[in-house]
DNA sequence: ACCTGAACACCGTTCAAGT
DNA sequence: ACCTGAACACCGTTCAAGT
C-alpha cells in the first residue's frame, strides 16, 4: 500500500497524470495486472480520484492507446516527397513507437475505431498517396490497404507472451513442434531451424523480445512494391 | 439462473462442449460478458465443472481461438496450384471464417503466438510460397509477411466496437470529424464522404457490422502484386 | 472542482468433499 | 473421473459526504 498524503499537501491529479500513471504499470507489469485500486495506489489516492480523472476503465484505456499513438513522430511530409520512401520511414516510426510499449499494443488492437489524435496520421498517409496515383474511393482503399498492414502486423507481430504458468504447455508445443511430422508436413519439418520460435503462430516469445526484423522488412518492401504496383494499374 | 439437473441425469460434460458453448456466448455477448459462472451457468453446471476441464479462463480463451482457426477451411493445394490464386483464396476463407465470430478475434490478436492447430496451414503456406521462389530464412520472411499482412488486416478490421456507454463520445467524435479543418487537413477534408466510417481510424463501426470488402480487396492485389516482385527479385 | 470513505454486486480461483 | 458446495481475495463501480 503506497503511502497516501493528504489532499491538500500535493498538487491536484491531472488526467495526463493518470494516463501516463497507467501507461508506466502497463509498460512494468501488462495489461492484466492494471487494476482501477493498483493504479489508485501508484498514485497515493483512492480508486474513486481515478473514476473522477478518468471516467472508468474501458475509458482509461482508450485514453493511454490514444497517448501511445501521439508519441508516433510522423516523417515530414513536403513537395517533392518520395511516396514511397515516406512509407517506410512511417512504417519504421510506427513499430519503434509501438515496440516502445509492446504490453498495450493487444489492447490497440481492438480498439483500431476511433482515435482523435490519429488525424495527422490520416492526413499524411492521404497526402502521400494521392502523389502515388490514388483518388477518390480507392484513396480510402489505399489508406485502408496501408494502415492495416502496417499496424496489423505490429499487432500480430506484438501479441502477448503465454504467461509464465503455461510455461509446461508451451514446452510441450515446443516438443510437438520439433517432431512435427515429415510426411504430414514435410515443408515445414524442412525449415524448422527458421521457422521455429521466429514464425507466426509457431513462436512462444513475443515480437517485443523477439523482434521479427528482417520479416517486417519484407513486409514492407511488399507493401511499397504492391502499392507501386495497384497504383499503376489504375 | 438455468436449471441445474443433478450430475447422474446427463451424460458428462466433454471439453469440445464447454468450448464450443463459450465460442456461443461470446458470439452471442462478446468476451467481456464472457464469465466462468455464466457460462457454467449456460451449461447447467458449477463453475467449478468448467474449471476441471478448461484449466482456467486464459487457457479456455485460447482454446476457443483455437476452436477458430480451426474452422478454416484451406483451399487445396496441389502440383501446379497457382500460388497467386492459392493466397487470394485463403486470404478470403481466412476473412469469412474470423468474420464469423468478430467479437473473439481481438482475443486471437493477442494470442497469435503458438497456436498447435495451425500447422496445416503453416505447411500450405510454405509449399505454396515455395513455388513463388521462396526458400530459407528468406521463406519465413515471406510466410511472416503472408500471415502478418492477412490475419493482421483483418484484425484491425473487426477491432471492437465502442460500447453502448460510448455514444456520446462517439457523437462528439464524428462532430469532431466533420469539422476537421480544410486548412490543418485538407486531404482529409475533402474525402471526408469516402472516408468517415469506413477509414480505419476513423470509424465508428466494427468490420463486422461494416465490412471493408474494397479495402481488402485491394489490401489483396497488394500483398500478391508486391510478393511478386519481392520474389523475383531474389 | 476534486477527493475521501464506505458499500454493493460480481468475479476468478482454490480446496475439500462427495459419488 | 467428474462434479458439488463453500469459501477467499479481489475487482469495477456507485453514491453520499466532505472541503
């Protein structure tokens, strides 16, 4: 139990205060161990100060996704920008900012609706691609094709680690792994030594220990030669 | 609270039946009103039945996204399968299948780390990718950007809702949107008609009520355009 | 405006006991 | 093996009251 001053010996509680509060337990301990009392505590108030900041739970998260997304520090945008060069670097700035706080990117991800600060993203994004050719509707298209790619990979790439009390079940996906048939799967039993603990879905670490580096590298080159690609096609 | 007949007057209870009942209720409710009591409830049971053949509410999550990816029906690979045609294809089986039951798949988002059933589409991935000139460390990069790019959109597609308790912020932001400033955003102003509730970010409805189908269908030709060039520049 | 203090309904999980 | 029954520690949230 944290030590509680008295109201009137310490400056008020800001709503910032009490976002980047739950940001720093998040970042410590995950998502899960966030609770409206613990956080109460961090901040040597009672549960309902906390209410009063910041509405309620599913409100408090949304407002430490929202603070996450700020930090992202867009590439400029310009006359003369190569779209495609500032796709990357936005990609790249996108996966720093949320490799930086890997523990709440699963709550980012189902919560990809409506994000106020996200309209300089959108603006640029837009921008960029309209000098690649795209308008009208199939802007939206590109925009979609784009943002999806980029954060939904992160996402998957970011998804949360077994706890330690699957630590049995993961070893026994381990073993199975390893004496994955040759017949059932002969492609896969021949890439094991790449694939094992470095492909989706084939992995007990997560991207934030285990960075997928070149993969998000090919991921991207893909989606710029793609997009040249659609692009032209019009 | 559902009537309860006595163990002896029903045959026991399987694991396959607790965990297709809670895929039922979360189809029904979503995962958060998912509890271990209601859905022992559901099965006419203690909550205590449910935690001797689930484990614990984690593992039940998991194996009901388990469940899921189970459901896939992959398209059939074979000599000469056209690998271009191949991944359009379970792009599209992958979208139908994670649009049947949206509200389970923020959940897989986060658990996309060590899933035993999908090694049957692990191996079909990689064979077909082998076709596209593919191989080594360089094969796990292109089934990462595959699988990253296509389940990764999609989940970011059906990201949650906001809540009932949201509307009026909900209100607040599409007032907000509307009159985004022409000067500060003025891309973003002006395909506002083909943006507002259909730009990822910027909407107000999930995927599932939604569906992005020209996004992805775009977000498609993209990933097969640009791993063609990836490929052949190998 | 901002916070304390107490309370309510509910939840995940465990443990002992039954059959 | 499979389930009941009771209990524990904890949680989100609300409401009234203080200053």
């Amino acid at each position: 139990m944290a030590e509680r001053r008295s109201a009137q010996q310490r400056p008020p509680l800001t709503r910032a205060q009490v976002v980047s509060e739950a940001l720093a337990a998040i970042d410590a301990d995950g998502v899960d161990a966030l609770t409206m009392r613990k956080l109460a505590d961090r901040l040597g108030v009672y549960p309902t100060a906390v209410y009063w900041h910041a509405g309620n739970k599913a409100a408090l998260l949304a407002a430490v996704c929202e603070h996450v997304l700020a930090e992202l520090e867009l590439p400029p945008v310009h006359d003369g920008t190569d779209w495609q060069e500032w796709i990357r670097a936005m990609a790249r700035a996108a996966r720093a900012t949320l490799h930086a706080h890997p523990n709440i990117v699963p709550v980012m991800g189902g919560q990809m609706q409506v994000v106020p600060s996200s309209f300089p993203l959108v603006e640029s994004v837009l921008t960029v691609l309209r000098t690649a050719g795209f308008e009208g509707s199939r802007l939206t298209d590109a925009y979609n094709t784009v943002i999806g790619f980029v954060f939904g990979w992160i996402f998957g790439e970011l998804s949360a680690e077994p706890t330690d009390a699957d630590a049995d079940w993961t070893e026994a996906f381990r073993r199975r792994l390893y004496s994955a048939s040759p017949s059932a799967t002969p492609v896969l039993a021949a890439n094991l030594p790449h694939l094992a603990g470095q492909a989706l879905m084939l992995r007990w670490e997560s991207g934030s220990t285990h960075p997928l580096d070149s993969s998000f590298a090919m991921a991207v080159d893909v989606l710029v030669a793609g997009l040249a690609v659609v692009a032209r096609a019009t």
